[in-house]
C-alpha cells in the first residue's frame, strides 16, 4: 500500500526512545487532486430529532473522546478547557482551565475527569478542582481510563500504566515492545468484568487490573507488507461491546471480535477503515477510508448492506441511536442512517466545521462535539 494513496483523517506518529515525530500523513490521493466528497441528497426526516441545547468547550485539535457517566458527560479543549457537562440540560455541573494544552481525554467514571497534556503530564480532576498531575514517559493519544478508583493510560510506546485515582500514585506498568509506528488517535481501553481489555499493537489483550499481568491475547491483524506504513495495524476506538464480546477495528487492516471472557478470537475480516465501530446484538457498523458506510453481521463479520452516499466526507466513528446509526462528517453533520439498510433517515446540522469525536448517548441524548469547540444535544426518536 502506497503512502501516496488515499489516507483519512488520521495521523501517524515515528516513535523513537519514546520521542514521538510526526511522519506527515495527511488526507491525500496519488499525490494529486483530493477526492471529491459525496454530495448530500436532500433529506425528509424519517425519524425526529431535535437539537435540545448547545454549549462551547474551545477548538478541538486532538482525537478528543467524549466520556459518558450516567447523565454526566466529560470533554476538553484544545487549550486546556476540562468541563463535566449534564447531559439533559447541557450546563456545567464543573468547569476549568488547565493553562496548558491538552493531547489527550477526556476519561471520566462520573466524579473524577482525567486529561493529559502536551506537557506529558496525566492530570485528575475531581469537583472540578485539580487532585494530581503525574509526568509521563511516553507521548498518549487515547483517553485514560477511569475505573475502580484508578486511572489507566495507554501511551504511545505501547505501555499501559496504572494510578491511584485519589493521589496518582503510581501502581504498575506492563511495557510491551513499541513499533516503529504509532496512530495519533484513540486506541483501545475498556473494562469487561474483571479484566482491563486493551488494544496492543494488532492485538487485544486481557490484562489483570490490580497488577497488569497479562492475562490474554487475541489477534486481530498481524503486520504485512515491507515498510513501516504498511505494517502498521494499530486498533482503534471505538469499540462494539455485547456481554463478553468485544468487535475492535485494525487501522486500514481488519475488524474482528473476541471472546473477552476466555480470551478467545472468534473471527476477522478483512475491513480498510481507520475509526472504531459499533453495533448491536445482529450488527456491527463501521465507516471505510473512503467513506463506504458497512454493516457487518455480528456472529460471522459476513457483511449486511453497505452505502455510498457519504463517501470522502471524512466520517467519524458510529453511534447506535435506537433504529439510527449516527455518524458525523467533516461539515459538522450528524447523519442519520437506517440500522437495516443504511438508508437516510435524518440529518443534524451542527456549526458547519468538522465533528471532532465519535457521536455518544448519554441517557437519550445524543451528543457531538466539533472542532471549534461547539457541544450539541440532541433528542432522537
């Protein structure tokens, strides 16, 4: 696979000694002319869907993840802007400035809101109020983790490392061989049961919380190809979660699920996408590098339906929204599309720039953020 060829919008990062530099990746075709984006259809409105409230954050220049608690929702600006928001009402429950820009979050388990800094510092916020700040090793661009009284960060060169969520006391670290290669967006880190599941290069690992001993290991891609670029397999949030099944996507490689509960891969398929996916108990959803919009059946990755009429628009991450897939563009939509068939139900206009992080529900409001730091809420069907 050229480098020259169509990439979305994601960006690779050279790791070296835990020094991060950029390899300039950008959205490009052939090193030529760009594609040209899908233009949108007119719309009648299938299902109903109301924006509800708004509020501002500040411009979003990182792969910021909106993290959900019960009616709360965490998000962060660019400048350091760290904010809970209630869901219903969009208001601030707490807001802060960290005077210090940000590269990574927000996490939150509903009380404590976690951040970490260009600076490499992972920063805790509780109450709005700053309880610690911990330097890092290593560069991080996925959100922490925030989960029974601690915090765990996923770095750029591949370690995983725990903190106490009161005082940020170190508990353990379980460093893994980095590659050449690393994706500066989110990756992988969830909890299923009592095991803290991660994506570590092209495989997801079940690791034992209270220590970070490896538990498991599933392979979801496996490097190919001849240059760095190629081998990159990298797996990405979001992720489709079904009891003890966990479906995760590889970087422009596969998507696949596995077994959680006994560490078991259950199957791959080949899929060129580089955001996460969603789904439901039948179906899995996920946006292509070019594009496509695919549903994949959920027992066997054998594809259901998949549409054109958002290719080149620069899609974030599904969302399942009752019988609607929610995705955002690169012009600030929210479209709407039909669990069956991926038909047009709706469309949600937002501030006219890009979406800056997967869509997410809290409650039974669906919420997005954009790149200049505007935070919609929407009631749908």
């Amino acid at each position: 696979m050229n480098i020259r060829f169509f990439r979305p919008l994601a960006h690779i990062f050279r790791v070296s000694i835990a020094i991060i530099i950029v390899a300039a990746l950008g959205g490009c075709f052939g090193g030529a002319v760009k594609p040209k984006p899908a233009e949108l259809e007119p719309v009648v409105a299938l299902v109903s869907a109301r924006q509800s409230w708004s509020t501002r954050i500040g411009s979003v220049n990182f792969p910021l993840e909106v993290a959900v608690s019960g009616q709360s929702v965490a998000v962060a600006s660019s400048d350091g802007t760290v904010a809970l928001l209630d869901a219903q009402s969009g208001r601030d429950i707490w807001r802060t400035v960290l005077n210090t820009p940000i590269a990574a979050g927000a996490g939150s388990d509903g009380k404590i809101v976690a951040v970490v800094t260009k600076a490499n510092e992972l920063v805790a916020l509780q109450e709005g109020r700053e309880m610690w700040r911990r330097k890092l090793g290593a560069q991080v661009f996925t959100a922490p983790f925030v989960a029974g009284a601690r915090v765990f960060v996923l770095a750029a060169d591949r370690s995983v490392n725990a903190f106490d969520g009161q005082t940020g006391r170190a508990l353990w670290s379980q460093q893994r061989p980095s590659e050449p290669l690393v994706l500066r967006q989110d990756g992988v880190m969830l909890a299923v049961g009592d095991t803290l599941v991660v994506g570590l290069a092209g495989h997801l690992a079940g690791l034992n919380p209270s220590n970070g001993s490896i538990r498991w290991e599933a392979p979801i891609a496996s490097p190919r190809g001849i240059n760095d670029v190629e081998r990159l397999v990298d797996l990405v949030g979001r992720v489709s979660r079904e009891g003890n099944i966990v479906c995760t996507r590889a970087f422009q490689a596969s998507i696949g699920c596995v077994n959680a509960a006994r560490g078991s891969l259950l199957w791959t398929k080949p899929a060129n996408g580089a955001q996460g996916i969603d789904g439901d108990d039948r179906l899995l959803f996920g946006t292509e590098a070019d594009g496509k919009v695919i549903a994949w059946r959920r027992v066997d990755g054998e594809r259901a339906w998949s549409t054109d009429r958002l290719r080149f628009r620069g899609l974030t991450a599904p969302l399942v929204v009752g019988r609607s897939v929610a995705i955002g563009d690169f012009s600030g939509f929210i479209h709407l599309l039909s669990r069956e068939d991926g038909s047009l139900l709706n469309r949600l206009p937002t501030d006219g720039s890009a979406i800056a992080a997967a869509p997410v529900l809290a409650g039974n409001t669906l919420i997005a953020v954009t790149r200049n730091g505007g935070v919609y809420g929407f009631q749908p069907e």
